[in-house]
C-alpha cells in the first residue's frame, strides 16, 4: 500500500490522489474525464485535477490519453492550459489503470463567457489570445481538431487557455483523418464532407465561436451529421464549382443536388444591432471591423480561407499583438510515430513510462 495517496469519492467518482492535493470539488464532466479543483500544498495553489475516463478500455481511449499527455508536455504558451503534475496511484505496470493530469486552474470556460454582453475590446482580445495558442499549436506541427467553446477556458482578467489535446492530430496526417470527430457544431465544411484537411481548419471553429460571442447563441446548430452542412449552406449559400469539384463524386453528386442558396451578407447576418453598445476605453474597434474579420474566417473553401497568421495580423486583432505571444517558438514537433500502434498493452507501457519519466524530471527540479 502506497502511504502517498489517500482516497476519497465525490458524486459518485472514486479519486485516489497524492496527500499534496485536498479540498477536492468537482467542476465538470467531459467525455475523456471527470475534472475537479483542489487545493496543491506543494505549489500552495489551486489546481485542476482531471481523472482520465477508462483510459484502457480500447486503442482509442488509450491513443487520446497518451497523445493529451504528450502534447501538454511539448507545447509552452500563455495561452495553452499548463501541465503541473501527472500522477497514478498504481505502483507497477501490471496494476496500471489510472492516470491523473494536474493543470492551472482557471474561472471558467468560454460558454460562460459567450453569455455575457462583450464589447469589441472584450471579444477581441479573447480571439488574439485564441488565435496565438492556435498559431503556437500549428508552429509545433499540430491541430487541435475540437475547438470549442468548452475547450477554452478564462479568467476574470480576460486571460484565455486552450485545453483538451485528446482530438489532436500532426498536420502531415491530416489527409487521412476521419471527418467524424469534431465536435458538430463547429467542424469545418471540409471535415463534413470528408475531404482531409489542414490548418485553417481550426480557424472554421474559431470564425463560429466569434459568431456565438456576436449573437449569443450557436451559429450552426445542426442536428446531425448532413444537417450541419444544409445549416452552413442556408447562411453562407451553395460553394463554387471550384469547391464542389474537388468533393468525392457521391458527395458532390449530394451537394449539387441540394436546391441552390444564395446565402446572406455578413451585415445580415451579423447586424450592428447584435454587437455590444458598451463603450471602449482603450481601442479603436468597431462591429464593420469584426465583421471582416468574419467573413474572412466562415468561408466555405478552406483555400480561400484566411490563414491564423493572416487573422492575426487583421485590424480586429492587432491591436494586441506582443511578438513573443504572436510568433512563440515551438517548444519540438509532435512526433507522430506512435499514432500508428494498435495494441492497448504498448500505450499502457508508453503511458506508465510517460509518468515515470515526469516523476523523476520533477524530482530533479
């Protein structure tokens, strides 16, 4: 018995945590875990504390929890959730079942946020800090995939993270990727219609999560895989030719045989009456601003698609830029070797090696 750890159940989840961390509360459900705040003795902080959901119960559950550790590990960003500690109360291999991530503490997540009335100063400075953590994630070779309003988290001061690295994926294999795993509301067209993709992918979620701050609510509420896409098409009308000659032949043959949409302006879309009247104090800012900035990211064909370091550089958001934020050097490249390994006892082995291995980094510092 390891005399390190004690153990406690809340709401029905067992926890069995290191004696450095107490005054444990749950804070939120999640498909890959149940996450608590709690107080670390050591760092004399509050932490968040996340239990991976049966990390081992198929290659699957094991690939995200390995690929979450490593990319917590490699990427360093302001505006990328911190990892402070991973830990299991298992003491061998064999006995091996769970792993526990400890990261910064934050107030809240963006759906939160999004209910508030923010003005421009407010929006556009949560979109810089979203948009460099994007950029800094791209610059390691890497692309998040599952940008949503519940991955991203906030303080009181407007400072934002980025969480949730279980859906990444290196931007070389992005051409091979399933369309099936971003979260519905904000994938990207070209995951709908299943045509690989890169980057700006990303910038697809972040152009809705900047639509749900503008009216409050999700821009494309589809309810099931097809209605996504007939709910981009109603606002944003039928793609090109251009774009539907690169579609599969039996999507393509779907697509052009939905009724043509001319689609809205931006300006209907997204009238001055949706933004925020609260006066700014510090910046130049205004709804016609946002609105480019919009239009440019919500475009159908990810070629014509503005690029992060292009949305970076736009009037709505360089207002904030500080170059070690915009252009932070990477910290390594994700290494993809291992997304290749189908066999749950390898990723249990490389997982239980992972901790270890932190365990005796931290003890070294």
């Amino acid at each position: 018995m390891n005399t390190d750890f004690y153990t406690v159940t809340i709401d029905g989840t067992k926890f069995e945590l290191l004696k450095r961390y107490d005054q444990l509360k749950i804070i939120g459900f999640g498909a890959q875990g149940v996450v608590c705040s709690a107080y670390d003795l050591v760092l004399e902080r509050s932490v968040a504390i996340k239990k991976l959901s049966r990390p081992f119960q198929n290659v699957t559950h094991a690939k995200r929890a390995f690929r979450e550790l490593k990319i917590m590990q490699l990427v360093d960003h302001k505006n990328i959730i911190g990892l402070l500690d991973v830990f299991t109360p298992q003491q061998t291999l064999k006995e091996f079942q769970d792993v526990y991530l400890v990261m910064e503490l934050m107030d809240a997540n963006l759906c939160q946020v999004i209910q508030m009335d923010l003005d421009h100063e407010r929006m556009s400075f949560l979109l810089y800090q979203l948009l460099c953590g994007i950029k800094h994630l791209h610059s390691a070779g890497i692309i998040h995939r599952d940008i949503k309003p519940s991955n991203i988290v906030v303080n009181g001061d407007c400072t934002l993270k980025i969480l949730d690295f279980g859906l990444a994926r290196p931007t070389t294999s992005a051409l091979l990727m399933t369309p099936y795993v971003v979260t519905r509301y904000y994938r990207a067209p070209e995951v709908i219609l299943g045509m690989g993709y890169q980057e700006n992918a990303d910038i697809w979620s972040v152009g809705c999560i900047m639509g749900e701050m503008i009216r409050g609510h999700v821009i494309f509420p589809g309810d099931y895989h097809v209605d996504q896409w007939n709910k981009i098409v109603e606002q944003l009308g039928t793609p090109s030719q251009d774009f539907m000659s690169r579609l599969q032949p039996t999507v393509r043959k779907y697509v052009e045989n939905r009724p043509f949409q001319a689609g809205y302006s931006f300006e209907t879309l997204f009238p001055d009456a949706m933004f925020s009247e609260q006066s700014l104090t510090q910046c130049d800012l205004n709804s016609t601003q946002a609105r480019d900035l919009l239009s440019k990211m919500l475009v159908i064909d990810p070629e014509k698609r503005i690029s992060v370091e292009d949305a970076l550089s736009h009037p709505f958001v360089r207002v904030w830029h500080d170059d070690s934020e915009v252009n932070a050097p990477a910290s390594g490249t994700y290494d993809e070797s291992f997304e290749q390994i189908q066999s749950v006892r390898q990723w249990k082995e490389l997982i239980f090696k992972e901790i270890q291995n932190f365990q005796e980094d931290w003890m070294i510092l």
